[in-house]
C-alpha cells in the first residue's frame, strides 16, 4: 500500500502551475467554489480567499504543501531507508516504542539530508515563487501578495524601468548569497553539516 | 518459525485511515475535473461536494472542438517539449561528460561557476535583455535556449557518469583506436539509458509546465504554449465565446465548463503516461548518488 500512497502523493508535483492556480480559483470562489460550499453547509460566513489580503499566505502556503509534500517526502524517505535496520533492532531489543525510535533513530539519520535540503532551500526565501504569486496575486492583496520577483516584473516590463528593476533583482540575489552563506555557517557550527 | 499471536495493531489502522484521508485531498481535485467536465456545469454549481456526473454528457468537449486557441496551444507545447528535450539531454549528458573526466583542464573553475549559478545569477531583467539582445525574442527558440541546461540535471548527470563509466572504459576504448565522439555515442549512451530516462522525464515535466519564459519573451498569440493559453482560461477568465452553437441563457456556467474541460485536456497526457513512468520517479532522486 505504501507505494499507492507514495505514488498518489507526489501526483500533483506534476500538475503545472497553472492548472493549480485554476484549481484554486475554482474552488475558492464564492457561491459556486468548494470551499465555500462547505463553509455554507456548516452556516459559516463564506470567504473571499482571493480577495482577503489575510487569506493570500494561507492559501499560497496550503497550496504549496499540497503540492510538493509528496515529491519533496521522495528524498528523505530515500535517506529515511538508507538507516540501517540493525539500529532499530537494537533499539527494539532495549524496548523502545515507536516515538523513541523516531527521536533517537530516524530524525538523527535524515538529519544530514534535511540540512542539505534546507539549506538548497534557503535561495528561495528572497526567490519566492513568482509563477504562482503572479497567477494569484490582483491590486487588492498587494499588501501581503507583493514579493520582490513579482515587483521587479511590475516595475522593468509594465513600466518599462529597467534599470530600477534590475537594481531591485541584483539586490534580491545579493541578500540571498549573503543568507545562503551565513545559514551555511550556521548549519556548519551547530549541527556540523553543511553545503561546503 | 514461533506463531505470533494475533494483534490488532491500532497505529497501523490509524496511519491507513490518515493515509487515505490524505490520498482523496491529493486526488479529489483532479478527480473533480474530470467529473465536472462531464457534467452540466450549471448543476455543478449547484452540488455541494461532487462525486459522480450531474447530468452526464459531453456538451463540454463538443464546445472545446471549437475552441481554436486551446488547440493551438496545445500543438505549440509539443513542439517547444520536443525541441528542448533534444537540445537539453544532449547537451546535458555531453557537458556531464566532459566534466566527469578528470583530466579536463579548469574543471574546478567551471563547475564553480556552473555551480553559482544556482545561488546567485543576474536577475529578470538583465536575462531578458540578454536573450533580447540575441533576436530570440518573440521567436519559437526563445524557449528552448534559455535555461537549456538545468544546474541541477547537470550535477546528477555528472555523478552518474562518474560513478557508471570507469576511467578504464574509457581508455580501453582510446588504445583500440575510438575518438570522443565515437565513445559518446556507442559506448556511454547505450550504458546511460536509465540517465537518459530520468533527464527527459525532468526536463520535459518541467517544460510542459513552463509558462514564465512564454510570458515573458513571446508577443504572438499564435506562439503561446497551452499553459499561456489556459492561464487566459482559468485565472483571467478570459474566454471568448466566439464558438457559437446552442449555449442558450446558461453561458455563464458553460465558461466554467469550459474551465473543467480545458484542465482535463491538459492534464490528460499526463495522467495516462503517470502510471507507466512512475517507478522511475523514485529511482531517479537517486540517480545522482554515488555508487557504494
């Protein structure tokens, strides 16, 4: 079963970003959105998820997850098996339940890959999606949809300032060298692995 | 062999039962698609959680026949997917392969930079006005030259060979007389198949997907790949009714139809090739990953 489940899982990773954002939309509409068909059901006020600049994060993170859970859980569960099952063994035979071995064996095992990944990662703090948030975003939910990739769009190819627009980039992958290189360090000092 | 006595293993239950729960939130959205675009979309609207057809039939695809733009999209993504995965996975495994060999001069520095480029590279509008500057604007190529090589594709390639084609091989090969070319194409690409599987697997899903390059570098309709087009469909609510035929006062809904049918014509090729190519997924995370 495990694999149907796997399999199931990493489906949507494949879906373009388009089709999930006509998901989103579709089902974030009122009246006629699912979302908002439960919310009724239940005698809840229906929501404007798109239009609610407190809703943006919310749903672009949920989406997110939804997403990539499945495909991105496809490494650590490689790391995950590569734990050799003489350590779990050993930990039945001194009576470990299953929350201690997940403590004491599994997360200290995927702890080099997560680091290695978090820290792959930590270039899109700044690179934030700009695919997704420019298919959700409208002038309304500026205030929390904005991010500096969409803005450096809005600034070089609507209005035509280049130079502005490509100072605000070169700064953007400024900040996000300076972050990779100090979380590298970081991740060097406390948990001795690291990118380099 | 001792006989275990027969235990109701309670957390086994409850991860099953999490699991399906967390299969139907993957699958239910694309399941809805596909049974919205089978339906009457006007009762569609009016169902609260769907499960089956409402009104079953096929008004929704007859109306998308017509529907030109969908179609020409649909042409123009193949075509940008064929071109880019033959000039991708040929430059990828070549540049894998040189930068495998040892005795390639520089090779630090290259893959340094080639490396960089992951971390930090110019920006938006720097690289449009670079692909700009070389008349790749506006033009079929525009999304196929930039971002050819993907760093990432590279990188497993590279490990790949390294780990697969031994030095020995290739000398071997030297002393009984091959040139380069001749070793790339009779001897490393037939032991390479399981590479070459994994790198037109993702290099053509995520070219399938792209639509910032089509946005931003291509200026006629005609050239728009599909997901160009169903983002006019799906997010701008853009679709012009120009189909004609009997849609009579309920035209609001059949646009939504029209939404449904569109996502189920794009995600179809996909769905169906899924099951064939699934098992290389999980195997292809770890191609990259030294051999013990």
């Amino acid at each position: 079963m495990r694999n149907i489940y796997q399999s199931f899982s990493y489906i949507p990773h494949f879906l373009s970003i388009v089709v999930v954002c006509g998901f989103i939309v579709m089902f974030t509409t009122t009246d006629t959105g699912l979302f908002n068909k439960i919310l009724m059901t239940f005698g809840l006020p229906q929501q404007q998820f798109l239009s609610d600049p407190s809703w943006f994060r919310t749903v672009y993170v949920s989406s997110g997850v939804w997403q990539g859970a499945g495909w991105s859980s496809i490494i650590y569960f490689s790391s995950l098996s590569a734990i050799s099952h003489s350590l779990y063994e050993a930990a039945d035979i001194d009576g470990a339940n299953r929350f201690q071995k997940i403590r004491y064996i599994s997360l200290p095992g995927m702890a080099p890959t997560i680091i290695t990944i978090m820290l792959l990662n930590m270039g899109n703090l700044f690179a934030v999606g700009f695919e997704k948030v420019f298919l959700l975003y409208s002038p309304i939910t500026y205030v929390t949809s904005d991010v500096l990739s969409t803005y450096v769009y809005r600034s070089g190819f609507m209005n035509q300032e280049y130079s502005f627009a490509s100072a605000v980039g070169f700064f953007n992958s400024i900040i996000r060298l300076i972050l990779l290189v100090l979380f590298n360090y970081l991740a060097k000092k406390v948990v001795h692995e690291s990118l380099w | 062999m001792r006989s275990k006595p027969f235990k109701i293993d309670f957390f086994i239950i409850l991860l099953n039962g999490i699991f399906i729960l967390l299969s139907i939130t993957f699958l239910y959205p694309i399941y809805f698609q596909f049974i919205a675009s089978f339906s009457n979309p006007a009762k569609v609207a009016a169902t609260p959680f769907l499960i089956f057809p409402v009104d079953p039939g096929i008004g929704v695809y007859r109306l998308l026949l017509n529907y030109a733009i969908v179609w020409i999209g649909y042409r123009n993504s193949l075509i940008y997917l064929v071109l880019s995965l033959i000039f991708s996975v040929s430059t990828t495994l070549m540049g894998a392969f040189a930068l495998s060999r040892r005795r390639l001069a520089g090779r630090k520095i290259v893959l340094f930079f080639i490396i960089m480029t992951m971390f930090i590279n110019g920006g938006m509008i720097p690289t449009f006005l670079v692909v700009k500057s070389l008349g790749l604007y506006n033009k079929i190529w525009a999304l196929v030259f930039p971002g050819m090589i993907g760093v990432w594709n590279l990188l497993i390639s590279r490990t790949y060979i390294a780990s697969n084609i031994p030095d020995e091989l290739y000398e071997a090969a030297i002393i009984d007389g091959s040139g380069e070319v001749r070793f790339f194409t009779q001897i490393l690409l037939p032991l390479s198949k399981a590479l070459i599987a994994v790198l037109i697997l993702y290099y053509g899903s995520s070219r399938w997907n792209a639509f910032f390059d089509a946005l931003i570098y291509l200026r006629d309709r005609n050239l728009y790949p599909l997901q160009l087009i169903l983002r006019e469909i799906l997010i701008q609510d853009r679709i012009a009714m120009e189909m004609g035929g009997d849609i009579g006062s309920s035209e609001f809904f059949w646009k939504e139809g029209i939404k449904y049918g569109v996502t189920v014509v794009s995600i179809a090729p996909l769905l169906m090739l899924f099951p064939f190519v699934q098992r290389y997924f999980v195997k292809g995370v770890m191609i990259g990953s030294l051999k013990e």
